[in-house]
C-alpha cells in the first residue's frame, strides 16, 4: 500500500482519488476550493457520475480516502503525488497551465527526495520538461500519464482502462506507476513524456473528428435520400473504422474535445506544421450547430423570431450533469439570439444551479417544456426522451414539428 496525495478534488482528481482507494493506497485528496472540500468531507459529491458517490463515501469510513485544503501536512508523507488540476482553454486556443504551476513551490518545499508525480492533467506536448525545470528538483521525477476518462462512465473506465500511457525520463518510474497500477488489467505502453502528452491530445481530436465525419455524411444523406443508421452501421462493421462515435448529432462538445482540439492547433501553431485538416474539423462542427437552427426555421410555417421552441436535453452528453461548452446550449442561445422563447427540460439540471441559462425558460417536466411550443429540439439522448408518450404531448404543442438530432 502506497501513500498517495492527489492535487485537485474536480472531475478527473475526484475520481482518481477514489479509484486509488478502491485498489488499496492511501489517498489524500487535496484542493483550494475550500467549499468543495467542506462538501466532500461531508459525503456530499455535486458529479453526477456512477458509482462515485457510494466509493467515495465507502473508503471515507474505512480511511483511506480523505480531504482537505492543507498540502503542507500530506505532501511530505507521500509516495508520490497526482496532479489533477484543470488547464481550461485560453483566449487564443492554448492550455492555462497557472493551476499547475501554483502547486509547484508547495511541491519544491515539501515533497521528499525520491518521490515522484505524476501528471494526469491534459497539457501540451512539452510540459513535463517545462515543469521539471521550475521544479528544479532532479531528485523527484515527473510522469507523464494521461487519462482517458468518458463522463458517465469515469469509474468503469479508470478500472478497466483500453491502455495506461507512462511517459518517463527513467526506467525506475516507469516500473513504480506500473506497481502502482499493478491490479489494473490493461496493455502498457512505455514511452517518453512528450509523446505521452500528445497521445491524450491525438486521441481526443479523433474522436472530434470521427464525430464531425459522422455527422457530415448525415448531412449528405438529407440531400440524396440515404439513411444515415445504416450508413453508419455499414462502415462500422469495418473493424478499420469501428462504430463508435460514428452516432450524428448536434456536434462535439464538453470540457474536453473543444479545448484539447484547440490546444493541439496552439501547439502546431509554434511549428512549421500544417494542421489544416484540425482547423477544418472545428468549423465543421460550427457548422452543424448552426445547421440544426436553419433547419428548423425551413421547418417551421412561422417566422423564427416569436416562436416558441422546447430543447429536450442541455447536457453535452446523457449520464452527466456537465454543461461545458454543450452543443445544446449553443443551440438554444443561437434561438434566443433570433428572439425565439425556448423552454428547456434536462434531467440532471437544476435551473437554480445554473444562471447561465438566463437567456431559457428550464422547467421541471418534458411535458411543460413542451407544452404550446411551435417545434420541440431532442438535443441529449437521455433515454426518458426514447419512451416519452408524444401522442398525447402532441395535443399540448402549438406546432407538430420534433427535430431529433439524436435519433
């Protein structure tokens, strides 16, 4: 059993914590928000993510998962130390590495000789060797290792993870994190920081740009008359190509895919690279967004401005309560911009939790949403919108237009 403390109690820091819990180390989770802190030692997780909840409440009782805002008191007794600290996008494109770098003298001033730190935070190809040199501790070792976590599935995917990405300097750290991971059952693949780093960013802009293909080719099949499933079906059975994230929709969003496909653009941006297929991808999906507004203004008998619209689903994504750059929230601020009143029904969303969605109406039921709306928008497919009784609905809309983007 190692002793472990992780910087940074979000998304990625929360679950990390308590998956290191659950395979029997010591974990301290420490974080600067000392609000969030209050909550976790109380047992209170505002992710809504699987399984979360009832780990971490589980290895509170038994010890080995605690909280604080204190690093000076669990740094100094740690094996290693994890940093998962957010590096949210800039103005132009690049990571805001301030929340890494804040941690570093704590880091300097506390952490032992031999130990090591590992880094699960996204960052630009380069920031190991950035950060060893502020660090100036050759006596501590900085790894890179990259998660690859999909909301809704955070738990099952730390656990049971495709691949473990350690980018090292030296064979002995390598050798020490996959110890570390010893009870994870997954292909490791060694390789050295730089690499590591550009592994999480490569990965993330695939999957943007499998989507952005996805929902290019839905959008040729409107004007032919092909069927996008079974187009989609088709390639997929291609084990070259695979089905997932072959599913057309509204367009790719969320805290990641945005920010890491705009962060790789900045990293080649400082080389002679040519990333024209990168850029492209990003006004692809503009596009897609502002397609799902043009085609229901076709649809509609009525002008756009002074119709009524209801937006079933805010999240990026079901299973989650993250509205990070939702594609539907794009979608439903372009309305409003037009002057139409939206309505807007989320399982997950709390319309007191969320001011920035003052320019909608949330309600507390699908059927409100819908009620005397000219057109209702599908945006998230949560599976309540799947088994929902349109027939009567129907009788309560104004218009008789649904739009599925999900579907």
């Amino acid at each position: 059993m190692e002793t472990v403390t992780v910087l940074g109690a979000g998304y990625v820091g929360l679950t990390t914590a308590a998956c290191l819990a659950h395979l029997g180390h010591r974990v301290h989770a420490i974080d600067a928000d000392a609000a969030r802190v209050h909550r976790l030692q109380a047992g209170e997780i505002d992710l809504l993510e699987p399984e979360l909840s009832e780990m971490v409440r589980a290895h509170q009782q038994t010890g080995h998962l605690s909280f604080s805002t204190d690093p000076g008191s669990w740094i100094g007794v740690s094996d290693a130390v994890f940093l998962c600290l957010p590096t949210p996008a800039c103005v132009d494109g690049s990571a805001d590495l301030a929340a890494v770098r804040s941690w570093l003298p704590h880091l300097r001033r506390h952490l032992p000789p031999g130990r090591r730190i590992i880094l699960k935070s996204t960052v630009p190809p380069g920031t190991q060797r950035q950060l060893a040199t502020i660090l100036a501790r050759p006596d501590i070792a900085i790894i890179s290792n990259p998660e690859f976590l999909r909301e809704g599935h955070a738990i099952h995917d730390w656990l049971n993870p495709d691949r473990i990405i350690i980018g090292a300097d030296e064979p002995e750290s390598t050798r020490y994190l996959s110890s570390l991971y010893a009870n994870l059952d997954a292909p490791v693949v060694e390789t050295d920081p730089t690499s590591a780093e550009l592994i999480k960013y490569a990965a993330n802009t695939f999957l943007a740009l499998k989507i952005t293909y996805a929902n290019t080719l839905a959008e040729l099949c409107e004007h032919i008359g092909a069927n996008i499933t079974d187009v989609r079906t088709g390639i997929g059975h291609d084990p070259r190509i695979g089905n997932a994230y072959l599913d057309a929709g509204p367009g790719w969003g969320g805290p990641c895919l945005p920010k890491d496909v705009h962060a790789l653009i900045s990293t080649g941006a400082r080389t002679p690279a040519e990333l024209g297929l990168i850029h492209s991808i990003i006004e692809a999906n503009a596009h897609h967004q502002r397609r799902v507004v043009t085609l229901l203004e076709q649809l509609l008998p009525r002008p756009l401005a002074g119709a009524r619209v209801a937006l079933l689903g805010l999240t990026f994504k079901a299973a989650t309560n993250d509205l990070r750059d939702s594609p539907a929230l794009h979608i439903g601020r372009r309305l409003a911009a037009c002057r139409v009143h939206v309505t807007a029904y989320d399982p997950a969303i709390n319309a007191s939790a969320t001011p920035e969605l003052d320019q909608l109406t949330l309600t507390a039921t699908a059927a409100v949403a819908i009620a005397d709306a000219d057109a209702v928008l599908v945006l998230t497919e949560w599976p309540e919108f799947a088994t929902l009784p349109w027939n009567n609905l129907a009788h309560d809309m104004r218009g008789d237009i649904v739009l599925d983007t999900r579907g």
